[in-house]
C-alpha cells in the first residue's frame, strides 16, 4: 500500500500528543509500518503545532510535507487553514470549529478571519468541521476534544470498531477511560 | 515484541538493555525523554544534576567504579560539559560510558543550530548517528561495545526528528556488566606529565576506529545505480530514501565520527555523481573532499535549517506537489506564556517600570514577545547574570537603578550561582530576579535542587534558595507573590533604588502543575467594562475584547486575579461569586 499521511494540528497543550499515540498505536496493530513525529518544547506553549503520522509497507521520513497529506485532524479551525497547503489534492479535513485567538489577534495585531470552515468549503476543499468542544463536555471534560475528533476520524479508516477501542485501553490512563470512550461515541456518532 | 516508540524512548530502551546502571543528566530538548524512559526501568540510577557538566562527571565517576554509565542533554548543553569530555577522551573509561547530544536543527526549541559533529572531531571521541527509533536502541548498545573495546566515551547524536519520531522497534534483553575499578594513576590522573602521554594514545585509538568505521556494519552502501550516489546519515537518510526510494545508490552512515575514507573512496568509485545529503555543517562533504573526491552538497542544499523530503527533492530539481491555500492573511500563532503563568505579573511589573531586563532560558524566555515585550537579551544558560553585571560596570548608575537579570530557580542552580558569586564578589550594583515556579518548566517539569524533590518525585534534598543567596554575601534578599502586582512594583522599586546587590525571588508555582489548585474562572461584567483595554497589556490567553468588551475564556482562565489588580472598574468578578 502507497504511504497513507495526517496532519494532527492545533494549539500547544490541546492533546495532540495523545491523539497521535492512539492513532498510531492502532495502525501499529493493524499491521502496518508506522512513524509519528511529534513537537515538544516550547511551542507546547500555545503555539500552532503540527504532528505527523504516516503509515503504508514500508515508510521512510517521519514528517509530512507541503501537498502530501491524506488527512488534515485539526482541533481548531485556524490551525485549520494555516496547514491547509499540506493537504493533497482531494484530501480530507477533519476539524473541531473552536476558534481560539492567537496572541497577535489578542493584542489587535491581527484580525481573526471570519467564516473560515465556508470559505474551504467554497475553495472546493473536503471539510468535514464539527463543534468538539460541545461534545467533549457532553462526554465529561473540554479536555476530550482531541478524542472526539478521533471518533469522527474513524468513519474515514477500515478499522474496524473493536481496534479503536483496543487502541484507546492501552494509551488512555484507566482513570479517564470511560470518559474518553464516551467521547470517541460521541465523535463517531455525531456525523 | 514489536513497538512503535519514540526515538528517545527507544535509546532509553537501549541503555537498560545495555546494562546501564547510571544516568544523570540536566533536561533539554530534544533530549529530554530519554532520562525520564530510563528511570521508569528499576535497574538504573536516574538523576537530573544541576547542569550538564557535573551530569558528565557523575557518569565518568560511575564509569570508572564499574558500571555502564549515560549522561544525556541537548546540543547547546554540550557546550557546558565540554570540559569534562574534552579530558575523557585521554582518560578513556572503565566500564563503557555513552553521552547523547541532541541536536534541533530548526530551532524547534533552542537558541541555536549548533552541529555537535564538531566537538565528536575535536574531542576525538566516536559518535554514532542513529536514523530512527530502531537503530536509537541498537546503536545506544553498540555504543557501549565500541566505548569498552576502544577505551574512549562515545557520543551518540540524536536530532529533533529522530528524538521524536516514533518508528518501530524490537526489543530484547537486558545484559549485565561489572568491570571493577582498578588504581591507576598515570591514566585517570590528568596532569601535565600523565596527559602528554595519553594524547598519543587518543591518536593511536582514533586509527583504529577508522579502521573500524571502514568495516562496521552501520556504515553500509545501498547500491542500486551507477549514477548517482548521496553520501548521508541520521534522519537525512530517510528524506533521501522517501524521495529517491531505491532509485540511486546510498552511503548510510551510522558512525559520523572518524569517517571511513576508503569506503568513501570504493563507493564514489562506484558512481558516476557523488553528492553528501547532510543537515546543518558541512562536515562529512568537507571530509570528501579532502580525499580528493569531487562532490556536491551543500552547492545545492542549506546550511541552515532542518530538511524535509521536498527540500531535497526541490534541491535535486524535482517537481515537489503545491498544495492550496485561502486567500486569507493567517495570523500567526507563537507560544505564549499560559493563562495563570505565575512570570506574567513580574514581568507587567517589570515593563510598567520601564526596566531593562536581560533574560535567561526557560518559559519566562516569552517576556520577549508582544505585548510584554520585556526582555531584551537572551544568550545561554545562567547569562543573564554575569551580562546584568557587566551592563551595569559600565553604565553604573544610569543602569543601576532600572536593570534587572531574570532568571529561573532550575537555571540559576544550572549556571547562574556563579554569576551571582560574580556579582557578590566584584560588587555590582546588580538586582537579580529569580523566577521561582519551584519547577523545570520548559523542558516539562522536571524536578531541580530547589524542589525538594528526585527525578522520581521522592523526597530529595531542598536548597534554600533564600539561604544560598545570603550566604554568597548577598545582604537583601526578598520573595514576592508574583499574582500581587503591588508587592512585586514595590520590591522591584525598593531594591533597584538599593545601593547594593540585591535578589528578588519571584515565587509560586508553574500554573500547569498537577498540584496546583486553581480558582475558579473569571468573567467580565460587560456593564461595568468600558473596552479600556487595560487588562490586555498582560498579554494572558485566556482574555480578549469582543465588540468592544473584554471577555475571558473560561476554558483558559485559572482565576489568577493578575488582570483584575489592572481595571479600573472592578469589571472582573469570579464565576464562583455568581
């Protein structure tokens, strides 16, 4: 199988390190060569980061360049569009539609854009947004949003259910797993 | 068994399998992880040291009493413990020692791209370059085989993508090794006339370590064409595989220090275009050529940055794919400090003062950026201290009274006690902050001899850092509560305008802490806010003004009350009150 590519993208300390755990700990069982490249440091600290995750036969570089992705996984809608160029042509977005302001936005440097998940949509790309923050107190805790995006993931993978599940047991601590479990039904169910 | 694992993971993996029994190191990263893998395994003593030289000589002490011994840290943190390791390589060791440095080509997280290959060459110690996770935990044991055959410590060089890249890895078993320590003076006692003799035993070693990287099975050609051949090793490898697949024939170096030059030599022999892939220096190109070998490299390609797979298929003119953007201007988004970030309201005090700061690394780094905009040196570790006291040497007065040096509690134990012994001793008229979050907080929390505490979270030793302070003949020394905006204004006025040294110690725990309770969230009354924007010179995530209004983001808030102390109309009010 040809190298599959997602982008995990977001703001530093919104768990896109668990979700590329999971993610890639389910590919890993499903057979597959799996690298994920990660961001530690100081961009945790509320800067835009970006986390690959590549899986096929056999992969070679652990990042994901510009016109490559298979999937853009955002948690927030203007992480959304600063990573759109990495996404291949028919691509699919998967992204939360929270929107929160960076600095330059805050102190009135920069305007926020407005009608962001329209405009892709009008510029032909595959945007499947939903409001995650919504489902992830639904399920619990606003910490959850990063597996509720990974519940609406799951509709585009050919893994079957009980994978996920497996992937979420050992990744998630067993404090907070029911509370993630629910928030992946809610992601998966919410489309 | 089959892993996925990230590449520091898998290092760690690779000293316990080793046999390591000792690990100290001080965090950076990307280097971090490793340490804090190791210790999760009960056969080996973890510790995070002070800083990255006495992590260095602890191993070696270790080493010399007979068991295998680590100490890891980033790029620039090999500056530090270059004394140690400069001698070492003349010493050699007993039991085999293995040093990582990690490099960030990118500055993903560091305040510069240094090519550590450079000091592996001036040491003249071995250094290994592992391309991924798998070969992290083979070459991490191979290192040890390599340091106890050569007699030498060996450096291992990760880098950002290979440190936090999870691949897949197989793991094995653990080995055990006991070497023990014998007297033996003229070898471990670096006096001039013991030293003039190791130095030709450095170079007696270093020719048979060629001799090794000639045949070792990590250094290995990849032949599939006769065109076209890329001399390459660490992450840069994989790039070139990705872009070329098994289209071009590949010279893959695991051991980057000494380089082999007959291989070299047989390969370029074997293809008609010769070309070295490498990321930051040109030192294996540099290398070519000095065999006479015409090559290309860095003609095509940057000295500057991390590489990617388009970088270099770009660089070998191939089409790269162009991937669709909106029209939109997309702000950028650059780490701030968090909602709750005790360093926010000393450095407000510190800007209200119109203070020059001259600033150290950590988090509190981000006093630089808008709307703070505080900071304005930043240089390496400890270096806020002895810079703080040379501007004010020369400026007397006119700096005196309005500079301060910032620093944090893991830094100042790292290097910035002796800046202050500088200050003590010399007598500037210098005010030293220290920003006390009573944690390593940039790195992700890792304990320090302020803490009280071990890399494990047991009870440890404490220093007090008061204590410390005055017994180094510092006479006023005081501690603030950086959430009171008053307290510190006041401290930072009083011993600025003090004709002596003085420490302010800035204290309360990093907002992110799993210890720390916060309050409820703030809200603001929107009748009581006239849009004064008072509380956005903070530069807190968790407020911004909508239509016309400051609002807060009760996901962010951590109710720290520091935006409160700043309106002038008592708008903030706690969700709890409600």
């Amino acid at each position: 199988m040809e190298t599959k590519n997602v982008i995990i993208v977001g703001v530093g300390g919104q768990g896109s390190l668990l979700a590329s755990k999971i993610l890639g700990h389910l590919l890993l069982n499903q057979g597959y060569d799996v690298k994920v490249s990660e961001v530690h440091g100081m961009s945790q600290r509320g800067g835009s980061v970006i986390t690959y995750v590549r899986f096929g036969d056999k992969v070679y570089s652990p990042v994901v360049d510009e016109g490559q992705a298979d999937f853009i996984v955002s948690f927030e809608i203007l992480e959304t569009a600063r990573w759109l160029s990495y996404l291949k042509p028919n691509g699919q977005i998967v992204t939360n539609i929270q929107q929160i302001d960076p600095m330059p936005v805050i102190t009135g440097a920069a305007a926020y854009p407005e009608n962001l998940v329209e405009k892709m949509k009008n510029a032909g790309f595959k945007v499947d947004a939903m409001d995650c923050l919504s489902l992830a107190r639904q399920a619990g805790s606003q910490k959850a949003v990063n597996i509720v995006l990974l519940g609406r993931l799951s509709h585009y993978f050919d893994v079957d259910e009980a994978a996920w599940q497996k992937s979420l047991e050992a990744n998630v601590p067993p404090k907070f797993l029911e509370l993630n479990k629910k928030a992946f039904a809610l992601g998966k169910s919410s489309c | 068994m089959r892993e996925l694992m990230l590449g520091n993971k898998a290092l760690a993996r690779g000293l316990y399998e080793a046999g390591v029994c000792f690990v100290s190191s001080y965090p950076g990263t990307p280097s971090t992880e490793i340490t804090e893998e190791a210790v999760k395994y009960d056969e080996i003593y973890c510790e995070w040291a002070p800083n990255e030289k006495v992590a260095m000589e602890s191993a070696f002490g270790a080493s010399l009493a007979g068991r295998r011994s680590f100490c890891g840290q980033k790029h620039v943190g090999l500056n530090v413990a270059a004394d140690p390791l400069f001698t070492m390589s003349y010493t050699g060791v007993n039991a085999g020692l293995v040093i990582v440095v990690a490099d960030d080509a990118g500055i993903h997280s560091s305040q510069n791209e240094q090519d550590s290959r450079h000091y592996a060459i001036a040491a003249k110690v071995p250094m290994l370059e592992p391309s991924d996770s798998a070969e992290a935990l083979n070459f991490a044991k191979l290192a040890y085989e390599i340091s106890e055959q050569f007699d030498t410590p060996v450096i291992i060089k990760m880098c950002t993508r290979v440190a936090h890249s999870q691949s897949i890895v197989e793991i094995g078993e653990r080995a055990e090794i006991f070497k023990p320590y014998e007297k033996n003076i003229p070898k471990y006692v670096m006096m001039p006339g013991f030293a003039k003799k190791r130095h030709p035993v450095v170079e007696e070693r270093t020719k048979k370590l060629i001799a090794y990287a000639e045949t070792t099975p990590i250094n290995r050609a990849e032949i599939f064409s006769d065109e076209i051949g890329i001399i390459t090793s660490s992450t840069c490898y994989q790039y070139v595989k990705e872009v070329f697949g098994d289209s071009v024939s590949v010279l893959k170096l695991g051991m980057v220090n000494p380089l082999p030059p007959e291989l070299i030599k047989n390969f370029a022999a074997q293809v008609k275009k010769l070309f070295v892939v490498e990321e930051l220096d040109d030192v294996i190109e540099n290398f070519v050529k000095s065999l006479g070998l015409e090559v290309e490299g860095k003609n095509i390609l940057p000295l500057v940055d991390e590489f990617s797979q388009n970088l270099i298929a770009e660089a070998f003119g191939r089409k790269i794919p162009a991937g669709k953007k909106l029209a939109d201007e997309i702000p950028a988004r650059p780490p701030v400090m968090c909602a709750g970030c005790p360093h926010r309201g000393l450095f407000y005090s510190l800007k209200k003062r119109k203070c020059i700061v001259l600033g150290d690394i950590g988090c509190y780094t981000l006093g630089a950026v808008p709307p703070l905009s505080t900071i304005e040196m930043t240089l390496c570790m400890g270096a806020s201290i002895g810079a703080t006291h040379g501007f004010n040497k020369i400026l007397g007065k006119e700096s005196e009274n309005k500079t301060v040096a910032v620093i944090g509690d893991s830094t100042f134990m790292h290097s910035g006690m002796t800046g202050l012994a500088n200050v003590a001793y010399n007598q500037s008229n210098s005010t030293v902050i220290i920003l006390d979050n009573s944690i390593t907080g940039m790195t992700g929390h890792q304990q320090n001899p302020t803490t009280g505490f071990n890399i494990k979270g047991d009870p440890a030793g404490k220093i007090n850092l008061e204590a410390l302070c005055h017994a180094m003949g510092i006479n006023r020394v005081r501690v603030v509560d950086p959430y009171n905006l008053k307290e510190c204004d006041t401290a930072i006025k009083e011993e600025l305008a003090a004709p002596e040294p003085s420490v302010i110690i800035s204290r309360r725990p990093c907002a992110l802490l799993k210890y720390v309770k916060h309050k409820p969230p703030l809200f603001v009354d929107a009748e009581k806010c006239i849009g004064c924007k008072s509380c956005m010179k903070i530069g807190c995530p968790a407020i911004s003004m909508k239509d016309g209004k400051a609002v807060v983001d009760a996901t962010q808030c951590v109710g720290c009350g520091v935006c409160s102390q700043l309106c002038p109309k008592k708008a903030f009010a706690s969700t709890a009150e409600v």
